[in-house]
C-alpha cells in the first residue's frame, strides 16, 4: 500500500501503519504485487472508495471464515508464475519447476473459482484457451500432485527412455564385471568407488592393466579404474542415449513452452486478478476479524464515526485481556480536544487518522458507523512521530520545524491531527501558539483536531470543544509500587468516551488523582492539592 | 565390507532416521560419505531423502577449480535443492516448490527418475533446513542423510540423529594436527546431558575463551551448561585444557556414531591404514577409510 502517498513518516508512525499492512497483507506474491500498487483515492473518487469499501463489506458478509481461510490457503500455495509466463512469451524454453508454476495457478484459480461459489464474479472465467494449457500439462501431473516429464508426452520421449534404460543396464553389467574382475587381482569382493586405494604389502603380483595408479606414496597406490575396451563402448553408448533423451526432454518443454507462450497474454491477466482477488480476500478477512462496516463517504472534508476503535491498541489490550472502549467523533473543521492525562486524546486523534487511512484506499473501517471524505493528506504533529533520538533541535523546535513544514504544504484537502503542540514550552506561551495555530489552519481550510491540555483555548478561537469524560471517581490506590494493579483500576475508573462541550465549558484534567494512584508519594499529593487549592 | 551399509547400520541401530555428515574441513570425503551410504540405503530398498546446509555435489571446487567427487543419486531418492541446480536432463520429478532461499534460488523437492549427477544446495539457516528435513519426511522418506555444517547440525540434530565426522589430509599440516582437530571436535560434539538434580550454572549464548578462563580462576565446581555443543567456542587444544577443568555439560546432547577419513589430499597425504588408526584411537570412534573399503574399531 502506498501509504506514503497520504502519510509523511511521521504521520505513518503515529498512526501505526506498519500494524495496518500487516494486518491487510495479501497471502500470494501475485496479490504482495497488487497490494504493493495499491494508492489512496482522491477527491473526486468519493464513488469508487464507496464500491470498493461496500463490496469488500458485503463480502465480508457473504464469505464465511472458513471460505475466507481456504482461499488464503489456496494463494499460499501458488507460487509466482510471472517469471516463468514472462520467459515463455519471449520464447524461452521453460523448466519443469517453471511448468509446476504454471499448472499450479491454474489449479489455483479453478479451486478459488469453487471457493468464491456465488461471488466468483470477482474472477474470470478460465476460458478454453487456458483449460487446454491445463489439459496439455495434465500428463505431466504426478500421483503425488507434483509434476514430471513423463513419458505419455511424446511417443519419442518414451521410445529415447527405454533405449537409454536399456543402455545404462548394458553399461551397468559390463563395468560391474570389470569391478569384479578387478576386484578380484586385489583379492577383493568389490571396489569402494571411481577412486581407491590398494596397499603396497596387499600386493600379490603387478596391478592389473585395469588399474591405473592416479598417485604412488610409499605404502600404497592411489588408484582409479581403467576401463577396457568393451565398457568404453558401453559407456558411450549410454552417453549417446542419454544425449537423445535430453534432446526429446527438450523438445517436449519447447512444445509446451510455445503452448505457454500462445497464452501468455491471458495468463499474465489471470495472475493480475488473481493478485487483486488476493489483496480484497486480505481485506474482507480484516473486516471479518475487526468487525468492520463500509463508511459513507461524503464529499467534503469530515471524519466522523461512532463507537470507532484504534485496533493496533485494541490488538494490544486483546492480547493483555483487557477490554477497549470504542469513541465517537463528529470532525468537520478544526476543533479542540482536551481531557486528563491516560484518558485517551491521542489515541481519539489516531483513531480519526486510522479511520481516514482506510476510507481512503476504500477498505470497511473498525467502526459501528462512519461518515469520512477522502483527504489528500494526513499529518501528524506531536507525540508518537518523532524521528529516532539525536539530533541538534531541541523537541520544542523540532516541533516547530516540522509545523512549518506542514503548514507549507499544498495539499488542497488535509487531515492535521496535533498532539498536545507546544506542551514543551510555558502554558502562557504555550497557549497563545496553540491559539494562533487554530486561525493558520482555518485560514489554510483544514480539518483538523489539536489535543491539548491548555485551558481556554476553544473559548478564545470560538473552536468546536470535545473533552475526553475522563475519571468517574478517584478509586483507592493500589499498594505503592504495583503498577500493573494501578492502570487496571485507571481503566476501570475512566471513561474514554468523548463528548462535545458547550462554549466555557472545561472538564477537570484529574492529573493529582492520577499522581496519587500511580504511586506518588502522599506528602507531594497532599502539598500539591494545597497549592492548587491556594 | 562395504563402508556405506556399516555407516548405515551405526546410525540406524541407535533409532536415527536422519544421518549427520559433517567435516573438519573442505575436501575431507563428506561427498564420497554421502554417497556411500546413500548407495547402500538405496539398495536396501529405504526410501531415501537428501539435503544439504551449504553446496554439495558439485563438479568442481569453487575456489580452485579442481574437479570433485560427484553425487550420482538412483532413482526413487528425494532431494531438497535449489531449483537452479536441479539437473534439466534427464528430468526428475517436481514434488513441491517451496519459499526456502539458498544461495542458488528458492529450494525445490524432487524425486530422481534416472541416475544422474545432483548438485545439493540447501538453506543455510537451521530452521530451513529443519523445514525441509520435515518435508522430506513427509514425502515418505525414511532415512535422510544432511550434508552439514558443524555450527549449524548441533542446532538442528537431536540426540535421536545420528552425526559421522569426516576428517582428511587436506588443510591438515600434519597427521598428528588433522588427529588433534578431529578429536577434539568429537570431544565437544560429545558433551554429556548435563544433571538437573546437581548444581549448575547456565550460560547464555556461547562458552567463550574468556568465559572459560573466568570459571576455571574461580575453581568453578558446578557444571557449567550449554544449550547444545557447538555453542562452546574453543576449538583443538584449548577446548581439552578446559574441559579438563570444568564440568563441561549441555541441554541437547548429539550422538557421534563414526568417523571416516580421506587419507589423501589436495596437498598431501597420509599413511591410510596409520591415519585411521589414530582416528579411531584419539576419537573412540569406529573409523571408516572409504577409499580403501576399511574400518578400524576403536
């Protein structure tokens, strides 16, 4: 997928898309090359990002599992032809192995055809050109299903074999004669191989005129066999039938290769469609697996869903037993988002990055419903992007750097989701950039959510306000040092979900409560609560 | 006798269906051992399956351009090889294509049809090499035989494998240094399952030099445990003065059934009967001189 073409590196880190193409990763090499293709839609493509997303979700509804898995089995198990229909239509002559490629796509497509039953719309029909490329290989096929040159090819073939069978047992006899008479002068039963030794003291007279002493050391001969006259003619004999079996093999590849060739056009567009039955199969197992739902999607710049979920984070929870709490969002200009610290404001700006991503290459996103326009690009400022540690620039101007940068560019329509901008600087300042930042990106027309823990900032720009509800109680803390006790009850106790406030409205930012249950030191909570009190 | 039946009946009189050939060096027999035994499996009507950890069978060195012993195969034995190396006449049977990479492409399984010359180029890695061992099984095989590199058979052969050693004059200066190698070699690849019920102490990662000399200035007493032989790295005389030392002890023992010997080398040569004997005796291993069809017993 071509992420890059909506999403910086930044961006792409932040929103985990290394998790989403894993996720969405095509099982064949033919769908790894369709996949590898596959670009974001754009505006004025609204329609086609609906098709695709809605077909793959009434896939997703008419496939069940246990089909989905057999056609990912079916893909694993084709190896990539291309190579070998690419040799074949220049007129090379083609390997057994190269052959197995072929007959095993074919095999492949008939059993996906079966396997897609009433959606075998998705692939064409194997049309009768290439049945008779599979008919013409069919006697090449093994008991064991692998494939060999076999002798029901061509008359000639078979006729080659036999005198080369019957050849290589003449020779076989009359050297194995020779070994043994050999063998014998040695006072030997046999003789080990092409190469062998004979010890000066076992000598009982002269070697014999078949022996020839390759090296001669003081205790023994290094020795090979001389052939005599009648296994040289043997010997060439089978040599010459071997020839005419290569010649008659050849032959028959070079026939099957021009068979090869003659369908090399519908071959390579059976492999294209093979390739993007495969990337689709790898998104109705997504949307299966996620429970995933085709978002409406709208021609102007929104992103907003119900019960939406981040699933890299919701993966993670998963595999730690505990539960997530899908959020709503309804994001049509630039708007704020405060809430308390682990409430989940980051996650809420990558869920709407991640829902954007997905409407974007028209593929069903992780949500009960969702109503998204098709960006042109998405960019991500704040945690969660940075570059690898190092470098000469501070965060704050590191993050500045990469503001400028994004407020640089052209893209007519763009998603920015800012992470708590400007948290490295004083609140004073801090608030007065954040505040500027909201009028640049109106005036730039962009959507946008800026998450913040800086107060007032929707009442001073008159920007929509969502707030994370954040912490339902304070629970009692856990015993000091039990980090793992604290976040269960943390997330027992918070509510992740996120409402729009009315204009002054400010919710708490439950940071002591948080100190206090993540352990700190009850001396500072108590001080700290005086100070705030003060 | 024949070298190949008695190396057979070593490995499989101890239950092994995969047979582990492994050198001290480059041109040593490995190939002559593979064939011989592979012969006799052959005639003995087992259903026979061969691989390699690196490049076997070819027609000359790739350093020297010096011919090389040729692996001729009989038919019905299963090979897993790169594609690129498969002979194209006469043709064998494709039994399956697989993703496995070596270094002469993606590796292949085939059946051999009619005698020919096979070229073995295997996965380098162990877990490629294991895949295509269990493949090899499952296509019917009931002996296998690997062509092996030393570092990498102790991480894919059990106790249940049978492993045989090849040594031979070439990069030997001497046959009392080709002696010494081998000898020590069979003494590490021979390391005891270590005692869970004694103390012991485990190392991560490999046993090296300096590890050693900090375990034997401490008088270390406990035995001192490896994951499988060849994660000791201290080869010849210096594995012997340690092992002399410490309890020397691993978690996946190999089972040395044999060593053969190629007396005579590229530059130069050893007396064959005397080479075997002092194989045989350093080792305690039955040795096997597959040029000269002899053994000595240890």
């Amino acid at each position: 997928m071509r992420f890059s073409r909506l999403a910086d590196a930044p961006t792409a880190r932040a929103l985990q898309l290394e998790w989403l193409q894993r996720a969405l990763e095509p099982a064949s090499e033919y769908g790894r090359r369709a996949f590898a293709e596959l670009s974001p839609l754009r505006r004025g493509e609204e329609g086609a990002a609906a098709a695709r997303s809605s077909r793959v979700a009434e896939l997703a509804r008419r496939l069940d599992g246990s089909r989905v898995e057999g056609l990912r089995a079916t893909l694993r198990g084709m190896p990539d032809a291309l190579q070998a229909i690419a040799g074949a239509a220049i007129g090379g002559v083609l390997t057994d192995a190269e052959f197995v490629e072929i007959q095993r796509l074919l095999d492949g497509a008939s059993r996906m055809e079966s396997l897609l039953g009433d959606a075998g719309d998705l692939l064409p029909a194997l049309d009768d050109g290439l049945r008779s490329l599979g008919g013409a290989l069919e006697c090449g096929r093994t008991r064991t299903g692998g494939f060999y040159l076999a002798d029901d090819f061509d008359r000639g073939l078979s006729a080659a074999r036999a005198r080369a069978a019957e050849a290589q047992r003449e020779y076989d006899a009359v050297r194995e004669r020779l070994v043994l008479r050999v063998a014998a002068t040695l006072g030997r039963e046999d003789l080990p191989g092409d190469e062998f030794v004979v010890m000066r003291d076992d000598l009982r007279g002269p070697l014999s005129a078949q022996i020839r002493v390759v090296r001669e050391a003081p205790t023994y001969f290094l020795c090979e066999l001389e052939l005599d006259a009648a296994t040289v003619e043997a010997l060439c004999a089978r040599d010459a039938a071997a020839e005419d079996v290569a010649s008659a093999e050849e032959a028959v590849r070079a026939r099957l290769s021009e068979l090869v060739r003659a369908r090399a056009r519908e071959l390579e567009v059976l492999a294209g469609s093979i390739g993007a039955i495969d990337v689709v199969v790898a998104q109705v197992r997504f949307a299966q697996r996620y429970a995933c739902v085709a978002a409406e999607i709208a021609e102007e710049p929104v992103v907003a869903f119900q019960e939406a979920r981040f699933l890299p984070l919701a993966a993670e929870l998963e595999r730690e037993g505990r539960s997530y709490e899908p959020i709503s969002v309804d994001l049509h200009d630039v708007a704020v988002l405060t809430g308390p610290n682990m409430g989940g404001k980051s996650i809420a700006l990558r869920t709407c990055g991640f829902i954007a991503t997905l409407a974007a290459f028209g593929i069903p996103v992780p949500a009960a419903r969702a109503r998204v326009g098709l960006f042109e690009e998405i960019a991500w400022l704040g945690i969660g992007g940075e570059r690898e540690a190092g470098g000469l620039l501070s965060s704050f101007a590191e993050e500045v750097v990469r503001l400028r940068d994004i407020l640089a560019r052209s893209a007519p329509r763009m998603l920015v989701l800012a992470d708590e901008f400007a948290r490295t600087t004083t609140p004073h300042e801090g608030k007065a950039l954040v505040i500027a930042l909201v009028g640049a990106l109106r005036a730039r027309r962009r959507t946008a959510l800026l998450a913040t823990h800086l107060a007032g900032i929707a009442e001073a720009t008159g920007a929509r306000h969502f707030a994370v509800r954040g912490m339902r109680g304070v629970p009692a803390a856990p015993p000091r040092g039990d980090l793992q006790a604290a976040l269960a009850l943390l997330a027992a106790s918070m509510d992740y979900s996120i409402e729009e406030l009315a204009e002054g409205g400010e919710r708490p930012a439950d940071a002591i409560a948080l100190a206090r249950l993540l352990g700190l030191d009850d001396d500072l909570i108590a001080a700290a609560r005086s100070a705030l009190e003060r | 006798m024949r070298v190949g039946d008695a190396l057979l009946d070593l490995a499989r009189a101890g239950g092994a269906r995969s047979l582990f050939v492994v050198g001290t060096g480059k041109n040593v027999g490995k190939t002559v051992v593979v064939r011989a035994v592979a012969e006799r499996a052959v005639a003995r009507g087992l259903a026979l399956g061969i691989t390699s950890l690196g490049h076997d069978g070819e027609s000359a060195d790739a350093l020297d351009a010096q011919a090389k012993p040729r692996l001729r195969l009989a038919p019905g034995t299963l090979v897993a090889t790169a594609r690129n190396v498969l002979p194209r006449h006469p043709a064998s049977e494709i039994l399956d294509l697989s993703d496995l990479q070596t270094a002469a492409g993606t590796l292949l399984y085939a059946r051999v049809r009619r005698p020919a010359d096979y070229e073995l180029v295997g996965p380098p890695t162990a877990s490629g090499i294991r895949s295509a061992v269990a493949r090899l099984f499952e296509f019917g095989c009931e002996q296998t035989i690997v062509d092996g590199a030393i570092d990498r058979v102790a991480a894919l052969a059990g106790g249940e494998d049978a492993i045989v050693v090849a040594t031979g004059a070439s990069g030997a200066a001497s046959q009392a240094e080709a002696v010494e190698t081998v000898a020590a070699l069979v003494r590490r690849l021979s390391l005891p399952r270590y005692d869970p019920s004694q103390p012991f102490v485990r190392v991560e990662g490999a046993l090296t030099a300096a590890l050693a000399a900090r375990f034997t200035e401490s008088a270390e007493r406990h035995q001192i445990v490896v994951g499988d032989p060849t994660q000791i790295a201290i080869a010849g005389k210096a594995f012997d003065r340690v092992a002399d030392r410490l309890a020397l002890r691993c978690e996946r023992p190999l089972r040395v059934v044999a060593a053969t010997v190629a007396p005579i080398g590229r530059e130069g040569y050893f007396e064959p009967r005397g080479f075997a004997r002092a194989v045989a005796e350093a080792t305690g291993l039955p040795t096997f001189d597959v040029f000269a069809a002899a053994m000595v017993a240890a």
